[in-house]
C-alpha cells in the first residue's frame, strides 16, 4: 500500500470516530507520516507518546493494524489492548468499518467475507489472510493465548495508562509489572511490541519504556510529539496554523492547565507547593573513585518496622561523599531498599550494606532518633559500627526537612545514579502524592547529615596505649572518638 491508500484508509477510519471527525478536513503532518514509518519499518519496540487529539490511535491501531496485516509484514495474530474493554471494542470497531466499506480495499483486495460468529467484537478472523486481530483491556487475562499455535506477532498498547493508574507509586508498579509479567512474554523473538499514550508522570510506563530505550536496557525507538515542540513549532499546522488558533482550541475546549501540560505539551506536572523539580536531578554514570583525595561512606535508614498493608515501608539509601576542588559532592547509590521489613531484617539489610561499601564497618550510618529507632542505633553501635549516629528532627516535619536539602540539590552537589528504576526520584518530585515517602524521608537524612559530617581530613594521628585525658570532656572530644573508632585499633588522643 502506498502513502496515498493509507492516507485513505486512516480518513475513512477516522469517519466513524465522531469525536474526531475533523481530521478528514486537515492533511497529514509531517509528525503523522513519521508515525506511519515507524510503524511500517521498525521490527522490535516502537514507543510514540504524542498529545491528545493528535490521530495517534487512527494511525497505529486501524491504519498500522489493517497495513500489518496485509502489507509485506504479513502479521497474523494481533493484538490490542487498551484500559477498558469499552475502549478495546472502539479500536475494534473502527477497524472492521474500514474493512466492509473501504473502496480502496474492496476494490484491490476483493470483499471480506467472514461468518457471522467470527465477526465478534473482540476477535476478528480473516480467512484470506489466515489472520486473527483480537482487543482487550488491562484486567483481561491473556497469558498463554494463541492463534492456531501462534503466538501474538502485533502487540499494540493504545492508552493503557490513565491519571488514576498513574497516580500512585503502588498502582504505577502494578502497571509496569503487568507489562513485564504478562504483555512482554505473550510474543517470542519476531514480535513487534507498539506502545502508543502519553507520558503522565514520572514512573509511568511509557516514561519506563522511554528510560529504558534510551539507556540501552530495551531495543527500539521511543519519538515524543508534544502538540507545539521545544522550538515553539506547532506540530499539526493544518489545523492549527498559529497560536492563536491553538488558544482559541484550549480556551473552547476548556482544557485546564494541568491537562494541557501534561497531555499536550507532554511536560512533567510542576505544581506552585512543589519542592523538587525535575531540573534539579543530576544524574552521574560512575562515581569518580581515585580521581579525587578521599571519600566516605554513608547510609541513612527510615525504619517502618510493621509488615501490614497500611504499614509504611522501610527505607535505606547510601551513597559516597567525595571531595571535588574542595567541594564535597554526595554520589547516591542505586541499590536502595524501599520495602516492608520487622527488626532483624532491616537490621541486617543495613549491615549488609554496609560492609559491601569500601567503608564497610566505618561507614557513617544514620537512623532518625525517634520511637523504637532508637535501638537500632544501640544495636549497631554494639555490633561494630562505630560511626552509627542519630538524626535529631528537631521539630521538623517531612516537608521542612526536605526543603533544606534544595540549595545542594540546585548547587549539583547531591547526584543521583542514571541506571536506576526511579523510585526515589518519583519520591522526592511528587512528595506529598505519593502513597509511599519513606525514601524521601531517607533522602532528607543522608542529604543533610552527610555534609554536616563531611569527609574527615584532619591532623596526623599517632599510636599510643597508655595516655589518659584529665579534662572536661565535651562535643569535639565526642566526634573525635567517633574519627577515632573509624580509624580503627589503639588510636588515642594526645593532649598537649
């Protein structure tokens, strides 16, 4: 089929979508035709987030299914999914109109002809092509299934996600793993993987596949259309040749400005309270060990100790401070915890990561002096880690706490690891969203007290076993025996 055919069929499919009968009037964009390419040539895993209204599931779930089937492809078992089965039965019904009316199609391609029974809505059998399209919805189960021992070939993703979906941390990994768990496995090493919505957030799973495109974790190709581009550029002119007929579609529309920025312009949700931004996340690829003097260790600990559906969940995040041109930046590690753990697992979650630091038992461990954290504080003092300290809230509640840790984060002196599943910055971009801020609050902790502590370069230390203090002990005494039990043996202080 050439460009002209298909340009046929996505007018007529758009026909029968009432809300969208507008774009029979306006010509393709550019941005529709790279659409149409990618979907003509990519073989693995195509992501395409582009704003609402766009033609983005006329393009890819009735034109790039119906080109799928009969073009040089020759797929034979395909699959929809949308959020609900009302949506799956729309882009089900689309296509099948296309099918019985399209002229194009009748006339090059001859009638389709199929029994009564196998024009359902929600499986559709070409005996001519020996293909089955087949639509369904999120909560439908679709492990194992199978066309005349096939597996799915086509596996088209159209706006599975939704602001309710994507509003919580839990329900935002529910999707992701439903994806990982059910849709990935359902097509073996030919399959084309298509993903077509918006990105909502953060964490989402378009913005997840997005990641992984772009780090090399997943092959494919992930193409973002905001509805005007980052050069101001109106991406569909026909229809909107100025600014102020795309003001005049909003205001008519009554499109509100968090809709607009997230589902039109495909921008992260800023809110006025917001405390951290996107902008102000910088992300590193390794930590430079052995380009600068000196690091230290430090891990900073949020027990939750209940292990019950409404308990909050245990935090422990670590990282590594390093001087850099006399300033200390503070390098966050990957290996986080953010899960439901009692006492003696926490506990030795902490001292496992811990001793797999190059601080091991020396490193700076801080644990919020509140309630029953307070023991764990004795009991990793009492177990060798010397440098186990309390984190004094002093009335603060999480929100302040975090608020102090902006300036270094606007400063680049706190970075986050790029190969990361993005649970902590999810955390600290929507805190106060979030069902879960256990990790923020750890944040808090080790972005705060780490550069209180800093990185030890003090006076040359000798060796000794028998020299006695006759003084006053007070706070710099008490922080020199803590450099002094990080150093390990008989050191002592030497009065002078």
């Amino acid at each position: 089929m050439n460009s002209n055919e298909i340009q046929m069929i996505v007018n007529k499919a758009v026909k029968y979508r009432k809300f969208r009968k507008d774009l029979v009037q306006k010509s393709l964009a550019e941005f529709h035709k790279e659409i149409l390419t990618l979907v003509e040539t990519n073989t693995t895993n195509l992501a395409i987030a582009a704003f609402r209204g766009s033609g983005k599931s006329t393009l890819v779930s009735t034109a790039g299914v119906i080109w799928s089937m009969i073009g040089f492809k020759k797929k034979r078992f395909i699959v929809l999914i949308s959020n609900t089965a009302r949506q799956s039965e729309i882009l089900m019904s689309n296509i099948k109109a296309v099918l019985e009316s399209n002229d194009i199609l009748k006339a090059d391609l001859g009638p389709f002809e199929e029994t009564a029974e196998e024009w359902n809505i929600s499986s559709l059998v070409f005996k001519d092509y020996d293909t089955k399209v087949m639509a369904v919805s999120v909560n439908e189960s679709v492990r194992g299934i199978r066309y005349k021992n096939k597996r799915p070939d086509l596996i088209i993703c159209d706006d599975v996600e939704t602001l309710d979906s994507v509003k919580t941390e839990e329900n935002r990994e529910k999707l992701i793993t439903w994806f990982d768990r059910d849709i990935v496995p359902l097509g073996d090493e030919a399959t084309t993987l298509i993903m077509v919505g918006t990105i909502m957030t953060e964490g989402s799973l378009m913005h997840t596949l997005k990641t992984r495109i772009e780090l090399g974790q997943l092959n494919g190709v992930f193409r973002k259309y905001p509805i005007i581009d980052g050069e101001g550029v109106i991406l569909w002119k026909s229809r909107w040749p100025n600014e102020e007929s795309l003001s005049k579609y909003k205001h008519d529309k009554g499109i509100v400005e968090r809709s607009w920025q997230t589902e039109y312009l495909l921008n992260d949700w800023i809110s006025e309270d917001q405390i951290i931004r996107p902008d102000m996340i910088t992300l590193y690829d390794e930590i430079p060990f052995g380009q600068y003097p000196g690091s230290q260790g430090f891990i900073a600990v949020d027990l939750a100790i209940a292990k019950t559906d409404s308990a909050d969940k245990t935090a422990i995040l670590g990282g590594y401070m390093l001087r850099e041109n006399g300033q200390e930046r503070l390098y966050l590690l990957p290996n986080y915890i953010n899960k439901k753990l009692n006492y003696h697992e926490a506990l030795e979650a902490i001292k496992s990561m811990a001793r797999g630091m190059d601080s091991g038992e020396g490193t700076n461990i801080i644990v919020e002096d509140v309630g029953y954290q307070r023991a764990m504080v004795e009991t990793l003092l009492s177990e060798g880690f010397h440098n186990t300290v309390s984190y004094q809230t002093l009335g603060q509640d999480k929100r302040a706490r975090l608020e102090t840790t902006v300036h270094n984060l606007e400063t680049k002196r706190i970075l986050f690891p790029k190969n990361s599943d993005n649970i902590l910055v999810n955390q600290l971009i929507r805190f106060g969203f979030e069902r879960y801020d256990d990790l923020a609050d750890a944040f808090s902790m080790i972005a705060t007290k780490s550069f209180q502590i800093g990185i030890y370069n003090g006076p040359i230390m000798v060796k000794s076993t028998g020299l006695t203090q006759f003084r006053r002990r007070d706070w710099a005494d008490r922080e020199d025996d803590q450099m002094f039990r990080r150093m390990g043996g008989n050191w002592r202080r030497i009065m002078g």
